[in-house]
C-alpha cells in the first residue's frame, strides 16, 4: 500500500537473538521493514513481538545479531573493528528518530495533554515552547482531541488517553513509530476509535510496525503481516496471504481462534 520505492530498509534485524536469563525469548529474527511501510506482528503471547519491538528502539539488548534503523546499529557501533556499546547520551540520540505507543498511556498525571506532548520537544529535543505549543495542537487536531489540550489525564477515557499517547510520539517527528499492543488495555467500545487513528496515520505513509491481536486493523491496514510464534518468524506476506490463506499450521492455529 505504502512502502516507498526503494532498496534501503529503514529497519534492518539480522540473527537476532535475546535471552532472559535462562529463558531464550527471540531466536534469531531476520527482518527488513521498508520506508513507508505498515507491518504487522502476530502471534500467540509469548512469542517474542514485545520482545523484538523493545529491541528495536534498544529499550532490549539484544545478545547477539543486530538492529539498524535508519542505516544505525542499535546500542552499538563499531571501533577499530570491534563492537562497543554506545553511551546512554548517544542511544537516547538514537531514539529521537522512533516514537512508542505502549499498552498502557504513560501520561504524566499532573500535567495537561498540551504540557505532555511538548515535554519531550521542549526538554529533550530543544524546540521552542512555541513551536512545540504550535505543532502540538496539529498533532491534536490530528487525532481528533484539539479540544482536550487543556484537561488533564484523569478528565479522559483510556481511548483518549491512547491517542493522546499516539499524538505525544509524533511530536518529535519520527521516522518510525512503534506500536506495542495500544489496544489491549481498553475496553472494547473504546478499541475503534484508537485504531482509526492508527488507520489514519497508515495512510498518510508513516512507517510502522504494530503489536497486535486486532486482525481486522492487520487485514486492513498491513503492507506486511507477520506471524511470530516461539520466538521465531513462522510466516510472513501480504495479509491476503497470511491472514487469508495461511500456509503454516501454527498460524493456522491461531487465526482460527480469530476468524
């Protein structure tokens, strides 16, 4: 649907693997997400999509493999051709270009939804409290909530609460955004108005990769569905394919459950 014309992936997973303690949790993952593309990670929990999501913006480390995004290896680089861990300064410089939505909201309570989407233009990434102010109310227009910038967390529903999220990790302009399961802590009725947003931002040819078990929004919005299952890549392809005619018997397993 969306993905650019080019040769160059803006994401690039090459073996990754990452254990917790005894507990290998990503298998070697091998993964190219391409400029203006929307993937879509499915799979039963425990597979590892968290997982590999929070290794992509290096919230992980992984333990072997690598993670570029944007032509950048993630947490590391190399020096007199060995491999060294990045400051904590230069991994969080790293991160400006890859905005989160996570399954819980995260607001500060004690500001407004205005005060939490230029907090990090304003103190991290040294915008003007104007600018930031101006680009803000966009973002909110955006997602349907302009008229919210001023009530506090605790005044909205969860669903506002999500899209004010969503608006918060565009506000610092990112190449790619990240979404980790944004709907699973809703109530259903309040489901749809997240995913419209999210439908929204697809189309306009935002790069994004989605967590999620909402298979309508995968059969809909996806360039790419792929289906994790312990910890590997099972199956992957275009969401007629895997969604509706999918070839392994995992996926097949775990669609029917859906379908």
């Amino acid at each position: 649907m969306n993905a650019v014309q080019t040769t160059k992936p803006l994401v690039r997973a090459r073996d990754v693997h990452k254990s917790f303690d005894q507990l290998e949790v990503l298998k070697g993952i091998d993964l190219d997400i391409m400029p203006g593309e929307v993937v879509v990670i499915l799979g039963p929990s425990g597979s590892g999509k968290s997982t590999f999501l929070r290794c992509i913006n290096h919230l992980e480390a992984i333990h072997k493999g690598l993670i570029e995004v944007d032509g950048e290896q993630m947490g590391y680089r190399i020096r007199n051709n060995r491999l060294e861990k990045l400051s904590a300064n230069a991994i969080a410089r790293q991160r400006r270009k890859i905005g989160m939505v996570f399954q819980q909201f995260n607001l500060y309570p004690h500001m407004t939804v205005l005060q939490n989407i230029i907090e990090a233009p304003v103190g991290v990434h040294g915008e003007s409290r104007k600018e930031a102010s101006q680009n803000a109310m966009k973002l909110l227009e955006r997602v349907g909530l302009l008229e919210k910038a001023n009530n506090y967390p605790r005044q909205l529903s969860g669903g506002q609460q999500q899209r004010v999220a969503i608006a918060r990790a565009l506000a610092i302009k990112p190449k790619l955004m990240l979404f980790d399961e944004p709907t699973s802590a809703l109530d259903p009725e309040l489901v749809g108005e997240v995913l419209a947003t999210m439908r929204d931002l697809a189309k306009q040819g935002l790069t994004m990769i989605v967590v999620t078990h909402e298979i309508s929004f995968a059969r809909e919005a996806a360039d790419r569905v792929v289906f994790m299952d312990d910890g590997k890549i099972v199956e992957m392809g275009r969401p007629e394919d895997v969604i509706g005619n999918p070839q392994h018997s995992r996926t097949q397993a775990f669609l029917s459950r859906f379908l």
